[in-house]
C-alpha cells in the first residue's frame, strides 16, 4: 500500500492516522523506536504526541526508525509535471 502526502505540514498528523489505522498504540510504538535506537521510551513518546497533534514535525533523521516501526518504506515520487500557465 502506498500512501501519499502532499502536504509536507501534515506530515506528523498522517503517520499518527497511520499508526492509528494499524492499531498501534502509541506507546507500543515508542517501544519498537526506543529498542532500535536507544532513546528513552518517554522522550520518543512525547515526540510521537508532538508530531500526531502537528505540534513539531518529524526529522529526517528522526523519520527513519518511525517508517521502520511502521513497516514503512519512504519514497520520494515526482509529482506530475503542472500545466504551464499562458501568460
């Protein structure tokens, strides 16, 4: 399954709809990402709230073990090239 997000600001939110979708509590989901990097499960969870509620967007470096924890890979597709505009 593919997911597309086009809008970069609903980043956070759409992985928390994900997360949701797969039935993955939040905290189960801190777990998995504080295993495989080392973080506290309290510091991961707080941003997973953050980042579900839009508050703070993920990181690149931070969106890897999530995408991980999710059983997601991330692919940048090329968007269909617009129309140009007569002037």
């Amino acid at each position: 399954m593919t997911i597309r997000i086009e809008d970069p600001g609903r980043l956070g939110p759409a992985l928390g709809e994900i997360r949701k979708l797969l039935g993955i509590p939040r905290l189960a989901l801190a777990r998995r990402i504080a295993q495989a990097t080392g973080h506290s499960i309290h510091g991961v969870e707080n941003a997973l709230k953050d980042w579900d509620t839009g508050k703070h967007a993920p990181t690149v470096s931070k969106l890897g073990p999530l995408l991980d924890a999710l059983g997601y890979d991330l692919a940048l597709v090329p968007k269909p090239d617009e129309p140009e505009e007569d002037s």
